[in-house]
C-alpha cells in the first residue's frame, strides 16, 4: 500500500488543498476501471476476429454509431437514463456495506405506482377486463401531477426496499435473498395489476391504459436545437445528472452520509461512535430504493407513458454492474453507464452492418468488464507481487 | 545456530529490514527487541521461511541454507511460536501438534502414537499438558505449551517465539521462563521476541537491539540495563516510569452499582460495584478475557440494555439504558480496547475519523445536515498538532498509520471532548515507547484537569504506574481493591488468577 500513499508524502502537509494528491488519487481510481474495459475490448477483439470479422471494422462500428450527432448520442443518453439510476442506488447500498439485488423489483413497482397516479390523478378513466369503466379520483393539471407521479416513484421504491431493509435490521435477514424475492413479488403484483385491473379493454399487449398528457414530461429534442423531438430521451436524463450530484452530497457531505458510509465501512466502529447502524440500513436501503424508483419516471412520464409490463431490460442487473465499474461514486456510475448505453446503442449497428459479429458482442464485452473489474484485487496482486504483503503490516 | 547476513527486506517503499545481521549462538536463549515497526517480526519471518529477503543469506549450522517456505525452516529444526495461536479449538490438543505432520499411513492417522510421543516430550521439558485434553478447555498458558510442543514435535532445535508473554499473567511468564530455561539446559535454542525490556533482562543470554529497520546493536544481557537497551531502541533518553504528582479526588462521576452483563457468555460482568471518583485513576487489572471487555463497552453504552442487570450511575443521573451517543453527549468518551475493530474507520481519512462520535454536531456540522469539511480539517489538525500525530496530513487514510499514531489519533479525538469521564482500554497496547511515554503523560494531566478516568489495560505495570486505585477483576467479579504503591505485582497477579482475595471483600 505503501506506493499509493506516495502521492500523499509530496503534499505539503497543511495546505488545505493539495491538487498533486488530488490527481494521483483520481488516476489510482481510474486505472482499474479504465483497464478493464481496454482488456474486454482486447479480448472482444480477438473473439470477433475468430468468428471471422475485422475487430477494427466492428469496433468502429459499434462506437461510431454510439456517437453520431444526434442519433447516436441521444440514444445512448437515452439508454444511460435507467442504468444511472439504478446504479446510484446500487452504489448508495453498496456505501453501508449492503448489496441492493433488487433494483429490479423496486424500479417494477415504481414504474407502476407513477403510472397509476397518473392516470387516477390524470383524470384517465380506465375500462378494464370487467368491461366497467372505473373512474379517476382526480385530473391534476401538469405542474401537480408530474412532481407528484416523480414523488410516487421515489416513495414506492424506496418502500419496496426499505422493507428487506427492515428484515435485515430487525432480524438480521440477508438483503441478497430477501430482494431477490422481493423481485419475484414485485413482477407478479404489477403483472397481475396491469392485466386484470389496468389494461385497456381489448388491448393484446400487456401494457396499461396510457397515463394522462398531463404527466408526460418533455423529451429533450423538444427544447435542445438540433436536437430532434423524435428522440427519446427526455428530462428524466437531467433528472439522472441532478441525482448524481446529490448522491454525491448526500453521501460525502452530509452526517447522514457519513453514517451510512461509517456502517458500511465498519459497523462495530459506527456503533462505538453512536451511530445507530440498523437506522442505517433501512435509510441506505430507502434511498437506494427511491432512486431504482426513479426508473419509472423516465420509462413512464418520459418514454412509453404507461404501464408496459417486463419494460425493464434487466436495468436492476446493469446497475450492480455499473457501480461495480463506476466504484460506487456517482461520477464513476455516471460514466460506466454512459460506457454501457454505448454499447448497448452500438451493438445494434453491429448486428444489423456486421458480417457474422451479432449484438451478443456487447454482452461479451459487458461481461468481460465486470469480470476484470470484480477479479480487480487478483490482478493487483498478480501484475504487482504485492498480492499478500499489501495486506499484512510491516 | 542461526545467521542472518546482509538481509534486505522491502515492501514498497518502507525498509522492513535494512542490511540487518543477526548472529545467534546455539544453547543460548537471543532476545530481539525493538519498537514496533523496526523489523524484528519481520526478520523472523524471513528466518521462518515466511517472507522471502530481497538480498542477503540465511546461515543455518554453518550453511548458507535457502528458506522458501516454512516446511524448509521446519526441515532445518527451526519452529516458531506466533502471537496469536493456530489452533483449532474444538480437537484435542494431540489433533492440534500432528496437524500437518500426522504420523501413520495416509489413510489412518496413529494418534495413539502420537499421544505417547506428546506425553514423553511434556514430561522431558515439565510442561504438563495432557494429549487428550481438548483445546478450548486449556487456559492461554496451556495453549501457549502447546505450541510449543508443536514445534518440539517437528523436532525443532531452534524456536523462534513472538512476543510470546503477551497474553500471560505475572506467574505465568515465570512458568513460561522456566520452561525456555530447561530447553536450554535441554540444548535448545530459543529467540524470544519482545518489547518488554524487564523480560529481556530476565531470561537472555544475548540481545539484539533493533530500530527501524535496521540493526542498531548486539550486547550481552549481563552486560546492559533497561535505561541503556530503552536509548537504543528509541534512539533518545526515554523516561520508564510514570511520574505523577498524587491524585486529588474530588466526588463521584461515576457510580457503578451491582453491574451485571450478560452478553460475554462466561467472560460476562458479575455484580460489581465501584465508584471513579473527578481527579482519579481507577485501575482494572486481570488477565484479558475476564470481563474487562464487556464491563468497559456496557459503560460506553455498548451493550444492548437487556443484557444488562444493576444501575450505572454519572454525576448522580441514572444512565443505565442510556445509548452510545446520550453517553457522549453527558460527556463519557472512550478509548476502546482494539482500535481497529470499534475505534477507527480504517478506509476514512484522518479527517473523518477525527469526528466520529461527534460527526452529527458542530463542529463537524455546519448547516442543516451539511458537513463543515473546512471546520472538520480544522479540527483534524488541531488533533494531529496537539497529539503529535505522523505524517500530519488530514487527507490519509486511517489505515495508512502506524498503530501508536493511530492510537494517538483516538485519544486526541476522545480528549478534545473535554470529557467527564474517560474509559480508556488498552490504551498503548502495540504502541512504541516514545508514544507510550506521550499518552501516559497525556492520561495524568488529563486526571489533573479533573477528569474521572477509568482504566483496562492487560500491562501489569501500566495499570500499576497509571492507577491512584487499582481493581482487580477475575471471572466477572472484582475480587479486591489495593493500593497499587503498596502491593507487589506477585499479589496482584495471584488475586488476577483468583488465588487471593483483596482487602475489599
């Protein structure tokens, strides 16, 4: 460890700004990541090669497409809205030592939720399969409507995870088998919802009846020039900005903050300093909730604008996996889901003008990735012999 | 027997071992001494087979000999004994030596052999340890014997031991050199390591003397005294004994009436009552794992209220259910026992560990639930100046200290509380000479400012020098109070193994 903290003795000591730390501390953060990604790349090279393709041509095919103006781009953005998400609140969990598996459900139930409120509070009336049209409670203009649908996703997904949040705290159940469950009963709840209760009277697809024009929010083509409105990505992509930069005040700056990331970095040494570490746990699991629940705003107010059942294209899962790039921060998350949407935009290029690479690619290469970046502490040791010794006192 | 020459050990850029020479002579008992950090573990270690030396030999018998592993040290007849045992608890103590070495075929270990063997080798050194007793249910001593026979078994002639009297109490450590002397008689040959310079004095024949990293000195034991192998080892005159003017008590801070904790199991707290008094030291003595532990955290609010029986009482106010933080805020600040496990967060800069426990108010807290980072750097600072911590920069993590800086980080943090009461466990246990002269001098002046202060510590001859009164504790229970000016250790420590009842009870 002694080389990392080279950096630190060249700081002059009491300065309250050392810009030299500051860097080194940033490049020690981002060579694994940056690492892992340039060997999946390697690697996905040589598998495109093998099945007969120009690496060269596919890659530039993948990323060229990813970022032509501004198709390319506003998909990828487009496509990083979700991942953003529910990476930040797979990292937030991840901060109090909790590994949030459940994304996935709560971003279900979430999505839902913003679309009922929508349409009950949007003045929708909504003939289910009974065939009786059942009337709304209320038809909100815009300005109610949207911050409330917005407050419903937060609220809904944080509850969806404070409860495995609770069972932990309370009796000590494992969060990764209790939200894997919690997905199960999230998927067969909304599902339920949407076909019997919610779903327009004669429509084939497995979708609810659409929310009121009232909650839709605006796609950014609508008041970005040259962007065009066709594209859909809209204010929720903002709102996914705005939510890494308060993720990042909340966590850092912030006593609560501090609390969570004191639990997650040692309970025992939390509770000695008062800290009330099963507090914690609920409260990093809430807040890791509400933002997964923040899903919903961009795929139901910003996107289908309603209920579209098995919507999510394992966003949950994408998230672990973008924190686990992103190493938990939020400017981290940012980009890897940025890296991730790319791919997941490329990918259908590749598919479509490669020879014999299919999208699969992307996978592989996502794949690859998380496997560098998970192994991170076995390449550590074995590319700086330090595998053993880093841990252990002089 | 043994020669380190020339051995250079790195680990990234800190010089465990610079060009070190250590000679050992056979049929000699070889004390290693220096501060933490100065290399001794990690010479042995290398002797051992632990660590590899980046240059320099390995002389064994004469040889230049290449140890790689631990099973060529153990090829040589060289054993050794660490700090913390390796044994598994649940199988006896003859399961334990013949692990990795079982004698029989492969399929069926003869362990009735093997008992035999066990029972003759305790028998030639008196070790009386029995082969079919099981492990958990052998005392620290015990346990230590068994490792030796561990190494006896493999037929070790040289056995190098860490720090081997850490855990002991006063009469054990007799035992225990009673033992290393008929080894010797036995023609054995033993390196002790320790930083304890009252052991070196009593058991060696020869010391080597090191200080960061490097080889500072070899004398003969008869040769030298404590004042002199102290100089060496810190490299300046260090003062041995606490001086402090006497305690002037004021009244009670705490009052501690028939406590009871249950959440140790059988090392829980039984029925005791003290009182700290403002301007005191009150001492606890007792080997480690008889209570102390559980006594000082259900104090600090630790410990979840319905594991707890009888009242605690500060400045009158009953604070029996009280939670960590309401300990805090009436103005209790603790040092814990082990500041890896409650006292630090290891990964959090110095910065942010200076305001845990006190993280949710000013001065940490500026606005709302903002953090003040400018006020918490402050303050940070303030600690390392005040409490001399190295390197002094706010921005390094916790972990990237040594133990006696980290320890002096605490202590700064929890006095800067200004508190009325100080539980203060351990508080210079794996800490250097130096650092341990700065917190006892801290300690007193803190008692003089009028602070009650409450005192664990498993060094004898800190709590001794430290304490105006001293408890000894036992199974849960305090078995006496005594003067510690006017009791020897001998009659302390026979009251820490239950022999003798205080003038308390």
């Amino acid at each position: 460890m002694n080389d990392e903290y080279k950096a630190d003795k060249l700081c002059i000591h009491h300065s309250s700004f050392c810009i030299h730390h500051l860097i080194m501390r940033l490049l020690r953060e981002l060579l694994f990541p940056v690492v892992a990604v340039v060997f999946a790349f390697i690697v996905g090279g040589i598998i495109v090669w093998l099945v007969g393709d120009n690496p060269i041509q596919v890659y530039k095919l993948l990323l060229g497409s990813a970022l032509t103006w501004p198709d390319g781009i506003g998909y990828t953005l487009f496509y990083a809205t979700p991942i953003i998400f529910t990476g930040l609140a797979v990292a937030v969990a991840f901060r109090c030592g909790l590994l949030n598996i459940g994304a996935e459900g709560q971003l279900y139930t979430a999505a839902f939720a913003t679309a009922w409120v929508s349409i009950k509070l949007g003045g929708v009336v909504v003939t289910g399969m009974s065939g009786v049209p059942v009337q709304p409670w209320a038809n909100l203009p815009g300005v109610v409507l949207v911050p409330l649908a917005v407050l419903t996703a937060i609220l809904v997904g944080a509850a969806w995870a404070g409860v495995p949040g609770w069972l932990k705290a309370r009796f000590g159940a494992h969060e990764v088998i209790t939200t894997i469950m919690m997905n199960f009963i999230a998927v067969g709840i909304v599902s339920y919802l949407t076909q019997y209760h919610y779903r327009t009277q004669g429509d084939p697809i497995m979708e609810s009846a659409p929310i009121s024009e009232s909650a839709h929010i605006a796609r950014l083509g609508s008041f970005i020039p040259g962007l065009p409105a066709r594209l859909p990505v809209n204010v929720a992509f903002i709102l996914a900005i705005v939510a890494c930069a308060l993720v990042y005040v909340f966590l850092w700056r912030t006593k609560w903050g501090y609390e969570i990331r004191a639990t997650g970095a040692n309970p025992q040494a939390a509770e000695y300093g008062g800290i009330n570490v099963r507090r914690q746990i609920v409260l990093a699991m809430a807040v890791s909730g509400g933002l997964a629940g923040m899903v919903g705003v961009n795929e139901v107010l910003g996107y289908h604008h309603r209920y579209y059942d098995s919507f999510s294209d394992n966003y949950g899962f994408a998230g672990i996996a973008v924190a686990l790039l992103g190493r938990n921060h939020p400017v981290g998350v940012f980009f890897a889901a940025l890296l991730f949407a790319m791919l997941q935009r490329g990918g259908i290029h590749v598919d479509a003008f490669s020879e014999h690479v299919s999208k699969d690619l992307v996978q592989v290469l996502q794949g690859i990735v998380i496997l560098f970046v998970a192994s991170e502490a076995f390449f550590r040791g074995s590319f700086g012999r330090f595998g053993l010794l880093r841990r252990s006192k002089v | 027997m043994l020669e380190l020459r020339e051995i250079t050990k790195r680990f990234g850029d800190v010089l465990a071992n610079d060009h070190i020479n250590i000679r050992v002579e056979p049929g000699t008992i070889h004390a290693i001494v220096g501060e933490n950090g100065a290399g001794k573990s990690t010479a042995m270690r290398i002797a051992y087979g632990f660590y590899t030396a980046d240059s320099g030999e390995i002389i064994v018998d004469g040889e230049p000999r290449r140890i790689e592993t631990p099973h060529d040290a153990i090829a040589l007849g060289i054993g050794m004994v660490h700090q913390h045992f390796m044994l598994v608890d649940t199988m006896s103590v003859a399961e334990n030596i013949v692990l990795g070495a079982e004698p029989g075929s492969a399929a069926s270990i003869d362990l009735r052999k093997a008992a035999q063997e066990i029972r003759a080798l305790s028998d030639e050194f008196r070790l009386s340890v029995d082969p079919n007793a099981l492990v958990q249910d052998l005392s620290v001593g015990q346990q230590q014997r068994v490792e030796l026979l561990k190494a006896l078994y493999r037929h070790a002639r040289l056995l190098i031991l860490d720090e081997p009297t850490a855990v002991l109490t006063p009469q054990e450590v007799e035992e225990f050199f009673a033992i290393l002397r008929r080894m010797r008689e036995q023609g054995k040959t033993v390196i002790i390591i320790t930083h304890k310079l009252s052991e070196v004095l009593a058991i060696s024949d020869d010391v080597t003397v090191m200080r960061d990293g490097r080889v500072v000195g070899r004398l003969k034991t008869a040769e030298t005294d404590a004042a002199e192998l102290a100089r060496m080892m810190v490299g300046r005159d260090v003062l041995l004994r606490v001086e402090k003017p006497d305690a002037r008590p004021g009244g009670a801070v705490l009052s501690v009436k028939g406590l009871s904790v249950t959440a140790g199991g059988e090392r829980g707290v039984r029925d005791v009552s003290f009182d700290v008094r403002a301007g005191e030291i009150v001492g606890v003595a007792g080997v480690e794992g008889n209570g102390q532990t559980e006594l000082i955290e259900a104090l600090a609010g630790l410990v979840t209220p319905s594991q707890m029986g009888g009242a605690v009482e500060l400045g009158g106010r009953d604070i029996t259910r009280a939670s960590a933080r309401e300990r805090y805020e009436l103005g209790i600040a603790h040092v814990p026992e082990d500041r890896h496990r409650r006292g630090l967060l290891l990964d959090f800069d110095l910065a942010e560990n200076s305001i845990l426990g006190v993280h949710y108010r000013k001065p940490a807290v500026s606005f709302g639930p903002l953090l003040d980072l400018a006020g918490i750097r402050d303050r940070a600072l303030e600690i390392i100046r005040d409490f001399d911590v190295r390197p002094a920069n706010p921005d390094l993590p916790a972990r990237a200290l040594s133990g006696g800086n980290q320890q002096k980080l605490i202590i700064g943090r929890e006095f800067e509380l200004r508190p009325k009461l100080l539980l203060v466990s351990q508080p210079t246990r794996g800490v250097d000479i130096g650092a341990i002269e700065f917190i006892h001098r801290k300690l007193v002046r803190l008692r003089d400012e009028g602070c009650a202060i409450l005192l664990v510590s498993a060094e004898l001859e800190e709590v001794t020098s430290l304490a105006d009164r001293l408890l000894v504790i036992y199974h849960g229970r305090i078995v006496g109070e005594v003067d510690p000016k006017r009791t020897s250790q001998e009659e302390i420590g026979l009251m820490m193994t239950g022999g003798r009842k205080g003038n308390a009870e």
